[in-house]
C-alpha cells in the first residue's frame, strides 16, 4: 500500500512516500515563502524515484493546518487534486499533531502565528490526548504548562506510521477546508 503524506503549513515542506511498513522517500525541504515552486516537484521525485505513477497511491494524507495562510492551501490543494482526479482516499492530520508525532511523549508544537502569538497544542503522543487543545495563543500561555519536549515550525522531525495511523478519513475530498484557526488578514481588516 502506497501512501503519500504531505505538509506545507510551517517553514518546512514535508513530503514522504510510504509503502506499507517502509518510508520510501522522505524529504524536509526548509522554504522562504517558496513551497508552491517545490511541492510538486518533490512529489514527482518521490514517485519518480521508486518508478510509480500517481495512479499507483492508494491514500493521499494531508497536514491541513494550522499554520501559514498561503502555506497550508498548498498542501490541501495538492491532495484534493490527487484524490479527486485520481480518486484516492484522502485523510487529514492537524500540522500540530504531525510535528509532534517524531516526539513520545508530552509534547508541545508550536507555529510562529506573528504578532507574538502562536498555533499551538500540547499533546501526549503516546495516548494520543490533548494536554492543551489547539488552539491560537499568546506567544507564552503554552509555557504555563509542563511538557517533556518542544518542536516548532522550523525544528520537528516527523514519524509517519504515528501520522498514517491518527489520519482522518474526509468524505468529501472537494469541500476539504484548511484548519486555519484565526480569521485571515483581510477578514481581521474588515472588521476594523
């Protein structure tokens, strides 16, 4: 079984290749605003480089966020279009839990937000339960708290059977929205 799992929502893109208990192809690509020039390349390497076709996948797993606006629609457009042109299943997995998942243990991920505000959870990654719900907090809420390890969006190594078995089915690939956990810019502007 061949699955992809993909994450554009932090300052690194994420693209692995699975097949069944072995990671294929695995790629942690440090962007400056760039992952939409390098998702699908990436994409075509994994595939190209193990001599399968997109039609050979038989899950797509996408990161939907939270995190960068721009950031996490890469991903979740990547994976709709491979899922409803290709018709694979598609699942899901909070960017959060993804960064989380190399650490076992209380773990907490967090994603620079700006303004001094951050994306972020902590979560036991050994019985899968929130300590603290994810959430948008100020930059230090998240310390008031005890936790054994730290990622952030620039610093997180991923384990993608933790990722392949906490996945989310989504029954509806096309109507799939990115978990962005805060009103974008432009929205925040209309209000004032």
């Amino acid at each position: 079984m061949y699955s992809l799992i993909l994450d554009s929502s932090t300052k690194i893109l994420y693209v692995c290749l699975v097949k069944d208990n072995e990671v294929l192809f695995e790629k942690y690509l440090e962007g400056n605003k760039d992952h939409a020039k390098n998702i699908v390349y990436y994409v075509n390497m994994a595939l190209e480089e193990n001599h399968i076709e997109a039609s050979n996948l038989d899950e797509v797993v996408c990161g939907f966020g939270p995190g960068s606006y721009t950031g996490v629609r890469m991903a979740v457009t990547v994976c709709k279009m491979l899922s409803v042109f290709m018709k694979k299943p598609l699942y899901t997995i909070s960017s959060l839990k993804l960064m989380a998942s190399g650490k076992k243990g209380v773990v907490k991920a967090i994603i620079d937000a700006r303004r001094g505000n951050v994306f972020g959870t902590i979560i036991d990654t050994e019985n899968d339960t929130y300590i603290v719900p994810e959430g948008h907090y100020e930059g230090d809420v998240l310390d008031n708290n005890s936790y054994q390890y730290i990622v952030t969006d620039s610093d997180f190594k991923v384990d993608p059977f933790y990722v392949l078995s906490h996945k989310t089915k989504v029954d509806e690939p096309h109507l799939l929205i990115p978990n962005y956990l805060r009103e974008t810019e432009a929205e925040r502007n209309l209000h004032d």
